[in-house]
C-alpha cells in the first residue's frame, strides 16, 4: 500500500486502527477536560531538562546529552500515555525515567564504565551500575549532607518510589490495565491521580538526585535556573535541605 | 500590544519571501521549478510559517530544511511536521563555529532564518550582544563550509535594554580573520539606548561583517514592526555574495 487507506487494511488490523484512533481521541478529550490545567503544569516541569541538558553537555558532551534527552522522552511519554488512560505504561516510563537519571549522574563521573554499559559488556548484567542499596549515592558528600538536612535517606525514598514502579514493569496484579469493567483503556479519575501524585515525586527525586549528585553543576547553573529546578522539587523540607547543605545563596522566597 | 507570531507573517510576506525569492534566482536561476534552497531556520515550533511559505513559493523543499527549535517540547512537535533534520537546545549556548558542533556537518545552507525572537530567550543581560555573536559564528561557519553566497534574515526584539558598542566590538575582535582591523563603530555611542540607534548597529554590524569575511552585499533591506511603545520586532534581510 504506497498511500494509506484505513478501508483497504486486512479485517483484524483495521478493527484495531478503528478501536485505537476512537480511544485515542475519546481518552486524550476526557483527560485534558478534566486536567488541562495540571498536565500544561507537568509540561512546564519536565522543561527542566532542556535547563539540564544545556549545562551538562558543555561539560559531559554527548553521552549526557543523550541521557538527558532519554529522561525527558520517559517523562514526557508517561505524561502522553496517562493522557492516553495507559497508566501501567505511564508508570512504566516512570520507572525508565529514574533509571536513567541514576545512571546519568554514576556515568558522569565513570567514562569507562559508561563504554562498557554501551557496549552492552556483561559487567553489569543483573546489577544496577551504582551498586546494591545505592551504594555509589551513599558514598557522595552532598548527599549525606543532604541527609542531615532534610531529616530522612532520600534513597530511601527513592527505592521505595522504584519499588513501586516496578510493580508496573513486573506486571503484578496491582497494576494490571484491564478490569472486570472491560478490557479497553479508559479515562479513570482515581488512576490518573495516582499517577499524577508518583509523576511528581519523581520529578522532585530525579531533580534532587540532579543536584546533589553533580552539585557543581547544580551551582553553576545560576540562580534562575536554580530556582527552577527548586521549583519543580516543589517540596520545601527539600528545597531549605538544598539551599543549606549546597550553600546556595538565593534571596527571598523560592 | 501586537502579536509577535502576527509581526512574524508580516515580515515573512514583507521582507523574508521577497528577499529569498531574490536569492533563489541570483544563486539557483538555472532551476526553474523549484530552488531547492537548503534552509536553516530559528523556528517557533509551533507553527512553521516561514517554511510552508518558502516551500509554496518554490524555493525551499520539504524534508531537506534544517530546524531549531529552543527545547525539546518543541522539537518533538517539529518531527511530526518531517520538515527535515531538528535540533533543539538554547542556540545562545551553541559553539556554533567548532567543528564539533551537531551543525557542522548540515550546513553550507543557501537561507539562514535566524529568527531569535523565536527562541524563547529570555536572558537580559547583553542579549543582543550575544545574538549579534552568534550571527557572527554563523557567518563564520558558513565561509568554513564555502559558501559562495546566502540570504541572512537576522530578526530580533528591541527592547529598553541598552546595548554596549564596546561590548559588540570586543566579542567580535576576539573571532580573528585574517586582514581585519577589528569592527569600527566609532560612530556609536558606548552606550546604545535609543531603539532606532540599536537597529542602526545591527544593520551596521551585519554589513561589517560581510566585509570581515569577505562577502559581498547584493542587496540588504530591514523592517521593523511595533509591538508595543517600548518593543519592536526588527528584521534585517543580507543577499551575501562572493
């Protein structure tokens, strides 16, 4: 078929072009009806990482570039597939999105290590690349100061947050998307609120994780951008923990 | 307060059409259906006007264009259009001219758009310092990839931030070339605050760089559009030969 027509689509296939264009549509209407306004505030804050991406690729070049751009396409595709009523890929694409933040700031500071995991080299089959328990993040400075300040292990968080996500890439039966209602995706208040509500915890994980774990970038960032970044962390213990254990100096209220 | 996407066409039907279309026929006359002119564009991401135009006036073609866009939101939306290669990041930051640069290897181009009031800069501090550098760069690169003329659209938003003459001179002194004794703008003050003595420079800027590299002017024609009392969106328009 040189130019497309849906009405010469073999029987099964154009059943499933047919049911997937209408759910697309009805399901994209029924959540911007409803959360327009929320999605176009998740929009703003997975910009964050263009802010990223240009500040690290002058200092990592491309592999950070790359990272960067594969954390924002999780993001934004978690944000397309819960627009979507796919919720079970939404967190999917969240759980991607942490991966690779975690990887992003290990490799910044591991170029060998970075070679071998894109050569695919069986160094890290079965193991995260910083270590059991987060090892790698607890050995970092910032980080433990962090701890100090903020009065918790932010890892802590973070496992229990992958934990949860993981749920999702395992298929467990929590997290299944077909219910005794149907089997078709539809638009579902409570499970768009659950994903809203971990879509941003990650966000402010993966930020967090961001500035402490390549701090000095953090810094020179400049205060706008570090507001930024703020901002999407959105928490407040978060942030004045930040602010105090990386002596940033912004006046007023962030 | 006007638009700046309604400035935007006016000035692409206005100035940027006629002057590519001018372009098109100095530097491609032998193609008589379409140009083929390999555009490069500072695009909004949004809507793409300056490219559907060129591409109904024949001179540029769909899939062969080379897009900015300022972040990757915007990029994502410019790969549904498959107008051609799209990079995405803050074009301010780009070290346009190094070899290592992602765009290196695309150009020469025959039209370059740089639109930066496309580009969502909201930097403050010498802003049109840095675009005047970056013009630069871009001619630079252009030479590096020889090329024997282009059309240079240079748009930007002139505001009440004042624009330092020495400033201008001392980013441009440091890209050295060959014979050049350095950009004279005596004329200026050290301090450019009125609107139309900014237009003024940038014309004047753009001129003496064709002279530091060695281009030719064929033709350079300018507009500006009013977006407010204090704002207005300039746009200068070079045919650059050699």
């Amino acid at each position: 078929m040189k130019t497309f027509k849906a009405e010469r689509l073999p029987k099964l296939t154009k059943i499933m072009y047919d049911s997937q264009q209408r759910l697309s549509k009805n399901n994209w209407e029924d959540t911007l009806k409803a959360n327009h306004r929320e999605i176009e505030k998740l929009l703003v804050m997975v910009s964050i990482f263009d802010t990223w991406r240009n500040t690290l690729e002058r200092k990592y070049g491309t592999s950070a570039r790359d990272l960067i751009k594969e954390t924002f396409m999780d993001s934004y595709m978690s944000i397309y597939f819960a627009c979507m009523s796919l919720y079970k890929q939404a967190h999917v694409s969240l759980r991607a999105e942490l991966e690779t933040v975690l990887r992003l700031v290990y490799f910044s500071s591991h170029p060998i290590e970075l070679k071998w995991w894109k050569d695919d080299k069986a160094f890290f089959k079965g193991k995260h690349v910083w270590g059991d328990n987060y090892d790698y993040f607890m050995h970092l400075d910032d980080v433990n100061n962090f701890k100090g300040k903020a009065g918790g292990e932010l890892f802590d968080k973070v496992r229990a947050m992958y934990t949860t996500l993981s749920k999702y890439v395992h298929s467990n039966f929590s997290s299944f998307q077909t219910t005794i209602q149907g089997v078709a995706p539809a638009y579902k208040k409570a499970e768009f609120g659950k994903w809203l509500s971990r879509f941003k915890d990650v966000q402010k994980y993966v930020n967090t994780v961001l500035a402490l774990g390549l701090s000095e970038d953090f810094k020179s960032l400049g205060v706008v951008n570090q507001r930024k970044v703020l901002k999407v962390i959105g928490d407040a213990t978060y942030k004045r923990a930040l602010k105090q254990s990386l002596g940033l100096i912004i006046r007023g209220r962030v | 307060m006007a638009e700046i996407d309604t400035l935007r066409d006016q000035l692409i039907e206005e100035l940027w059409l006629p002057m590519a279309r001018e372009g098109g026929a100095r530097f491609y006359n032998s193609r008589r259906k379409n140009k083929q002119m390999k555009l490069f564009t500072l695009t909004d991401g949004i809507n793409f006007k300056e490219i559907s135009r060129l591409e109904d006036n024949n001179l540029v073609q769909r899939g062969d264009c080379v897009l900015w866009v300022s972040n990757m939101i915007k990029a994502v939306r410019a790969e549904t259009e498959a107008l051609g290669v799209v990079l995405n990041g803050s074009i301010c930051d780009e070290l346009i001219s190094t070899a290592t640069c992602q765009l290196n290897p695309l150009f020469p181009c025959d039209i370059l758009n740089l639109d930066f009031s496309s580009q969502d800069i909201y930097v403050n501090n010498s802003r049109i310092e840095k675009e005047l550098e970056k013009v630069e760069s871009f001619i630079v690169l252009q030479g590096q990839k020889r090329s024997k003329g282009f059309v240079l659209l240079q748009t930007t938003v002139v505001n009440s931030e004042d624009i330092s003459r020495d400033n201008v001179k001392r980013v441009s002194d440091a890209m050295q070339s060959s014979g050049w004794g350095g950009l004279a703008l005596d004329a200026f003050p050290p301090t450019i605050s009125s609107n139309t003595q900014k237009m003024d420079l940038i014309k004047k800027v753009a001129e003496l760089l064709c002279q530091k590299y060695k281009y030719n002017i064929f033709k350079i024609s300018s507009l500006s559009k009013d977006i407010n009392t204090q704002q207005q969106l300039y746009s200068l328009a070079v045919i650059l030969v050699r």
